[in-house]
C-alpha cells in the first residue's frame, strides 16, 4: 500500500501540473476570481480523487476533470447567485493583471485585442471555445460534458470563432480609418 | 472552416492560459499528500444513501449503473480494465452520491390477484391477496445531467378474513 501511495502522489502532481491551467481558464469563465477559480480546482481534486477510488486512484481522464469542474462551478454559482457574479466577472477581465489568458506570453495589440473579445463573447460560446482551444477537448467530448449534440457543439464553436473575426476586422477598419 | 478561421484558431491557440499560482499549487500539491495519506490509512465503511433512493436496495441499482454505464456520458466506466464493481453497497454509495431526487411517487395497483383462502388455527376463514406496490422515482446524474425513470414493483401478500362467507 505504501508504495501505491508513494507512486500515486507524484503522478497526481505531474498530472495537475499538466492540467492546471486548462482546468482554470474554463473555472475562470464561471467564477468571480482567480481565487475562486483555485478553490474550485481544489474541490474537484477531491471529488475526483474519490471518483478514482475504483480505478486504483490513479489521475482522471481530462474530460472527466472538465465535467467534475462544470457541476462544481454550476453548483458554486447557484449558491453565490450566478447573475450577479456574472456581470462582476466581465468587468474584471478588463483588468489585465487578473487575466485568464497569460499576459505576458505575447504582446502584439491583436493579440491584447483578442483576450478581450473572448471575454466579451456570450457565456455558451465562450464555454465551447475554452474547451476546444485550451482544453484540448474534442466535439464529442465537448457535447458529452455539456449535453449538446456533437453539431451544435462544433456549430457553437465556429459561430464564436466567426463573431471574433467579425469584431477584429472592424476593429482594424476603425483603427485604419 | 475556410483559411481565415483556421488563421484565428491559430491565433488563438498563441495564447496561452494562466499558470496556476504558486501558493495554490502548494495548496493542491498537499492536499495530493493527504489524501493519499488517508487512503493509504482509512478502512472504508458503508455509508447510508443520501437520497434514500428506494430502489438501490435491488437489483435495479446494478441495471442502472449499467445503463448509464453505457448510454454514455458518465464516466465511472471509462478505460477500466480491472473488474467492475465489487460489491452492491459500493455501487450504491458511488451511485447515490451522484444523483438528485427529483420526483418519487408510489401507488398500488388496481388489480389484486388472489393467493388462496385457507382456514386459520382459530376456525377463522382467511384469504391471500398479492397486491402490486409500483414506485417511480426520477433521478437526475449532477454531472452529465442525464435523468432517469427508475420503476419498480414490490409484491406485498395481504392476508385478511374473507367476509364473503
């Protein structure tokens, strides 16, 4: 038993810290902070782990983890009064030093821009995209943990993808202009 | 997906999400340790369902966590190699614990079958009826929010005086 143990603690660690911070940019979409966004990482460290009991405790599949993250963060906000937060959280994204997205992994306007624009897109279409891009998480993954249909998942995805076009082209067009 | 939108799916995968603080990393890091600790250490014991769902005391919990097993989008079962779960108790534990109540409701059916009529140590003329108690309960898994109609039937042998005599 102690050697399980010994072997199990350094493969959850190496799996968190590979999955971290795709768990927290989509916590981040559903909670008011960064702290927030952390406890609930925490919370789902331990509903997963007892999830994992009957596999020999051994690290979740990510889409797993997703879905574990999703109910807690459904639950968190039901508690908290979800409105509420919801408009806070918009405004705090402004501030760049509380970002989801890294800041000072690159500095071009467009890129400044599109960090914005994904902030500012409606919650559902936010959630796909979070999933596909940072969480790596296929269609039917994706329609699973939301309980979508694969299509409107992938038709969700483009719709945000095509209104981001939409905004940075105008964007570039008043900038030029 | 035409050249544009792959260029900003690119784009957008160049940016790259927020590493996890070091302090909660710490936090998270020994919360791990603990518990590992305390599944290395406890000796579980059998809990009560928190729903007091009726129906995971039969048979019917095993089809159902069949069921969702494999209509998909739950993922107890996923990638498991080892055997499935080893006793009734725990199944209930893991299944109960994942699912709201939301409706239950119990009624007994119309029909009454009789069973015989025999005459009691005291002369008293007596009859057997199996009557048909159907509850429905529906369920609701939290986390794939997939619900479910669970119906069962419990069969109760009423004994009373047969007064037609």
């Amino acid at each position: 038993m102690d050697q399980r143990r010994d072997k199990l603690g350094p493969q959850w660690k190496t799996w968190l810290d590979e999955s971290a911070p795709r768990l927290l940019a989509y916590a981040r979409a559903r909670c008011h902070s960064a702290e927030e966004a952390e406890d609930l990482l925490q919370d789902a460290l331990i509903k997963l782990w007892s999830y994992q009991e009957e596999r020999g405790h051994r690290p979740p599949d990510l889409p797993l983890a997703f879905s574990v993250m999703r109910y807690l963060g459904l639950d968190q906000g039901r508690r908290k009064g979800r409105r509420e937060k919801r408009d806070k959280k918009i405004i705090q994204f402004q501030k760049e030093e509380d970002h989801w997205l890294d800041p000072t992994m690159e500095e071009t306007e467009e890129a400044e821009i599109l960090r914005q624009e994904v902030d500012a897109l409606p919650d559902k279409l936010r959630e796909v995209l979070t999933l596909k891009i940072w969480g790596g998480l296929t269609f039917a993954e994706i329609g699973k943990l939301l309980s979508i249909s694969n299509n409107t998942a992938a038709s969700r995805y483009r719709y945000a993808l095509e209104q981001l076009q939409k905004k940075l082209k105008h964007l570039k067009q008043t900038n030029h202009g | 997906m035409d050249k544009s939108l792959k260029s900003l799916e690119q784009q957008l995968e160049t940016l790259i999400p927020r590493a996890q603080s070091m302090e909660s990393r710490g936090r998270c890091h020994e919360l791990i340790d603990e518990l590992c600790e305390t599944s290395a250490e406890t000796v579980k014991t059998p809990q009560n369902s928190p729903l007091g769902i009726s129906w995971l005391g039969g048979a019917v919990a095993a089809s159902v966590a069949l069921a969702l097993g494999l209509g998909g989008g739950w993922y107890l079962g996923k990638d498991q190699n080892t055997a499935p779960l080893s006793n009734l108790s725990q199944a209930q534990q893991i299944i109960a614990a994942d699912f709201d109540q939301l409706d239950r409701e119990t009624w007994m059916l119309g029909t009454e079958e009789p069973r015989g009529v025999y005459v009691s140590k005291e002369g008293q003329v007596r009859e057997l009826v199996q009557e048909t108690e159907v509850t429905k309960e529906v369920v609701q898994h939290r986390e794939s929010g997939i619900i479910v109609t669970v119906e069962t039937t419990d069969q109760h042998l009423i004994d009373s005086p047969k007064t037609e005599f």
